[in-house]
C-alpha cells in the first residue's frame, strides 16, 4: 500500500512535466501525420449469383475462394503495375514476392459478410486508382469463375455427346433387327416385342440424355455472371489513412506512460 501511494504521490509531484510530454509528444504526432502518404479506401459488395452449392461450402465460400487466388492478384498486379505502385522492387527476387504479398494484404482486403454477401476494400494513395482495382477485381474473378464453370460443363457436354453416339447406334441396330425380322415369313411376334421394348427403353433413355446434353450445349456458349454487384466500388473523396486523432491519441499517452515508468524507476534507485 505504501508503494502504491509514493508512486501516485511521485506521479502528482510531475504531473506538471507528464502534462507536458503528453502535450509536446501529441503536437509532434499531429505534425508527423501531414508526413505520411494519405491513403483512400474504395467499398464494393457483391453477393453470388448462379454458384450452386456443389460441396459443405456456400455460393459464397466458394465465391469468396476465386476472389483470394493467386491468379486474380498476379493478374491484377500485372495490369495496374502494383510493383511500381508499392514502390517494390519486382527486380530483387530474393523477399519481394513476400513483400509484396504483404503490402497486399495492408492495401486489398476481401471479407464475407453477416449476410452471405462478400465486401471488398482496396486502399490507396489514388482514390480512382483504389476504385479501378476494386472494378478490376470484380470483373476479373466473374470472368475466372464462367471460364472454370465452362472447362468444367464442357467435359460433362463431352461425356454426354458418347452416351447420346453410343444410344443412337444401339437405336439403329436395334432397328435393323426389327426390319429383319419383319422380312421374314415365319412367326416371331414374340421376338418382335421384345425388340419393341428394347428400342422403346432405348428412346426414353436417348430422350432424356438430350435434354441435358441441350442444357450443356446452352451452358458451355453462355456468358452468364456469376456475381451480383450490391453496392459498385465507391469513388473515395477523403482519406482513410492516416487517422489522426488515433495517432495522436496512441502517440501521447505511450510517451506519458514511459515518462512516468522512467520517473519511478530513478526515483526507486
């Protein structure tokens, strides 16, 4: 208990200079901040739209999984320059590629929401430059997503199209036997209406293999959007960064919290 009160009487006794480091050291912080690079943050919100739930992942899990892939962010990279942007040497191979994933990841965040939509912000020195890679980013990860649907519904269209090769020649064989068989004089009604059945079997099968492989055909040609855009990426008009009164506050109150641990240090020794 005595420790404790020396130390709030040591405290009182300096509260004049605590004051002024709290003071002096929130007048630098404040002064610092007009040195550090402003940066602007552009909001979009897209929700998924024709991704079906084809594992225990949601339309929006598996939306969100082509939004984080590499190709997205190296392509994206590529177009806007980002290297340069982020003053990163793309020259030096040694740590830039993990420097840069990092700025990355301080600039770029794209985040699932309570309402199974998805919400990206981009920041950055340009607002339009923030808002084009927010776009970019949309456009470029619905483009990925019909061009990995299309791979995939074209070797389903594939498979189809020898089922449906293979029906028609079991059709026309059967067919044939039936024309056959109908040349003939002697009695063969019974064979004749097992051939009836097989052929008819051999239709609906054919049928219904037709309407999917139609459905394919249409699928694998289509130009279809697999995200909804909620909310367009937003044009920035005052920045995000630095926020000074955060700054400010964190700077000030560090600097009087180690004023005072120095003070009670000295006085200890």
């Amino acid at each position: 208990m005595t420790n404790t009160q020396n130390i709030i009487q040591l405290l009182k006794s300096n509260i004049k200079l605590l004051f002024i480091v709290f003071l002096i050291s929130g007048i630098i912080a404040f002064a610092a901040c007009f040195f550090i690079p402003k940066k602007y943050k552009s909001t979009a919100v897209v929700f998924p739209a024709n991704v079906s739930q084809t594992s225990e992942e949601s339309p929006t899990e598996q939306l969100l999984q082509f939004f984080l892939s590499e190709d997205i962010k190296w392509e994206i990279a590529k177009e806007f320059n980002l290297y340069k942007n982020y003053d990163i040497d793309s020259n030096s191979t040694e740590g830039s590629k993990n420097l840069f994933n990092y700025v990355w990841s301080e600039h770029i965040i794209i985040s699932p929401t309570l309402y199974e939509s998805i919400e990206i912000n981009v920041k950055d020195k340009n607002p339009i430059l923030a808002q084009k890679i927010a776009n970019a980013l949309i456009n470029k990860t619905n483009q990925l997503v019909r061009v990995k649907k299309r791979e995939i519904i074209k070797q389903y269209y594939d498979n189809s199209q020898k089922v449906i090769i293979h029906q028609k020649h079991e059709i026309d064989s059967l067919e044939k036997k039936m024309n056959e068989l109908d040349q003939l004089k002697e009695d063969n009604t019974y064979a004749k209406k097992i051939l009836r059945d097989k052929i008819k079997a051999n239709l609906k099968a054919y049928e219904k293999i037709k309407v999917i492989n139609d459905t394919y055909m249409i699928d694998v040609d289509n130009n279809n959007d697999y995200l909804s855009v909620v909310s367009s990426p937003s044009l920035p008009d005052k920045h995000c960064y630095p926020i000074k009164s955060i700054i400010v506050a964190i700077v000030s109150i560090t600097c009087t919290f180690f004023t005072a641990l120095l003070l009670i240090i000295f006085k200890r020794k």
